[in-house]
C-alpha cells in the first residue's frame, strides 16, 4: 500500500508508481496498491486498478530490460477490459512529461483475447488524454510472444507477488480498507476521536499492530472481499503480533486466489535510450478509456 493520492479526470482512471532507474541498474522505489481508491475498487471493470510497476535488468539477457505492470489486484477478475488502454509512460528528464510510452489494448472476451502493443516510441498527446500509437506486435492472452522490433510481451495471469499480512495492516491503518468509505473523499467509518484506527498511527503498544480495543473496533467494520468483518490474520490465537510463526500473507494464507492480471515486456535497453541523451528514465504506468479519454 502506498500514500500517493490519484485523480479521475473525466472517465480517466490514473493509479501510478513512478521509478526512476539508472542505466537498468536496481534501485530502490515506491511500490504495490491493493484496493485502496475506492472509485477503482468498487467498478466493474477491475483490471483499470492498477497494482505494482517493476522495471529492472532481464535476468537472462544483460542488453535487455524488462518492464511488468500489475492490474486488478486482489479481484476474482480473469480477463481485461477491451474498453481500457494500460500505458507505461516513460521520461528522460525529471519531473518533465512523458516522452516515450508502450501502450497496450486488448481485442475479443475470455480466453480468446488479443493484446495489441504499441510502441516504445513518442505519444500522440501527453497528460490524461491519449490515443493509440503506432503498433508493434500483438499476443495471445497468456502467451509469450515476440515482436518484430525485438520485444517478448506477455499478458495474463500470474500469482501476485506482493506479501503482506492485510488484516493486520486494517487493524491499524482502517483506512486502506475500501469498504470503510463511501466516497473517495469520505475519511471512514471508523472514528479517530476514539482510536488512532483511521489516521495511519499506530498506538498499540510496542511490538503490537493495535490494542485491544483497536482489535475490537475493528471487528466492527465492514467486511473486505467477502471476508467477515473482524478477520485476523492468525485465527487460532487472534493474535497481530509484529512476529508470527509462520509469518501471514493473506493473499494466499486464507486461501483467496487473490492473484494479478499483468503486463510483462523485455525488450533491448536500445528501444528505451536510442535518441535521447539521458540514460536515466522515470517510468510510470496509467490506464484510460482505450477511446482516449
């Protein structure tokens, strides 16, 4: 979960990591959004959530670089929505506009989906408002496939790699929990006045997610996913201990399916810095209405 707020511009649907990376080296970035915006939670069309961004070295291919884009966490979504077009949008200068994008669409229902790619190459418009560039390639749905300028790209399914103990994390910081709101500006339904519950302190004692009567408020609260109000994540001791054995991930522990939808390109690093005098990029994803709003 992250502290980064997002606007809806329209039928515009922005949820964004930004990563700076140099010359394809690792380094250290802000990551994963798990149901947080509770305009993108609560649509239909799950896979315009989007979850983590990774860019790092292709671990079998030191001229390559590999660029993966999660959507629809923590939903029962299986395919992506044709309606929608998911972006990497890429700059070679701080702060400034995006440059370069890849842009992907998706044609047909179920299984038989295609995945179309476009680009990396400049963007018709920058900002919220966007159109399709040329295209490159296009895949199957949960196939790898290679394209004519050099790119392998895959769209599908994929166990999501986040590790979190979620029950735990609701016990103190409420308000990560879609549910508890009504609106994406309304603060939730649990109330500061009484525990720190809602506003991302934590006052259990030390070496505890929450005090007892955080625990009890939280039992109070909605239910996340289907799951009762009040779940822990240990439900033998009902225990939030900073330090379980077995440690907790409620993504599989509880045994939800709770996977990902994701978009994975490894490319040359040629495709992403031939042209521009900077070896430093900022890469951050967004997903529209695939009409270009």
């Amino acid at each position: 979960m992250k502290p980064i707020h997002r606007a809806l511009a329209g039928i515009v649907a922005m949820a964004a990591v930004v990563i700076a990376i140099v010359a394809y080296d690792t380094e250290v970035v802000r990551g994963s959004d798990h149901q947080d915006t509770y305009n993108l939670a609560t649509r239909s069309n799950t896979s315009a959530d989007i979850t983590d961004v990774f860019v790092f070295p292709s671990p079998t291919n030191a001229a390559n670089v590999v660029l993966a884009m999660d959507v629809a966490p923590l939903s029962s979504a299986q395919y992506f929505d044709p309606t929608l077009m998911w972006q990497f949008k890429i700059s070679h200068v701080a702060g400034g506009p995006e440059d370069e994008v890849i842009q992907f669409g998706v044609t047909g229902t179920g299984a038989s989906q295609t995945i179309t790619v476009h680009g990396p190459a400049k963007p018709n418009e920058v900002g919220t408002t966007n159109t399709f560039i040329t295209q490159t390639g296009s895949t199957p749905y949960n196939t790898v496939s290679t394209t004519a300028n050099g790119m392998q790209i895959y769209a599908g399914p994929k166990a999501d790699p986040f590790y979190i103990d979620l029950f735990a994390l609701f016990s103190f910081l409420g308000d990560r929990n879609y549910s508890t709101h009504t609106s994406q500006t309304d603060p939730g339904t649990c109330n500061p006045a009484v525990t720190p519950l809602c506003n991302g302190d934590n006052a259990g004692a030390a070496g505890t997610y929450a005090t007892a009567a955080q625990k009890a408020q939280s039992a109070t609260m909605p239910s996340f996913n289907g799951f009762a109000a009040g779940t822990m994540s240990s439900t033998a001791t009902g225990a939030y201990a900073c330090s379980t054995a077995p440690a907790s991930d409620t993504l599989t522990d509880l045994g939800t399916g709770f996977n990902v939808l994701t978009f994975v390109v490894e490319m040359p690093r040629a495709l992403l810095t031939t042209g521009y005098s900077s070896q430093v990029i900022h890469v951050w994803a967004t997903v529209n209405s695939s009409t270009g709003s």
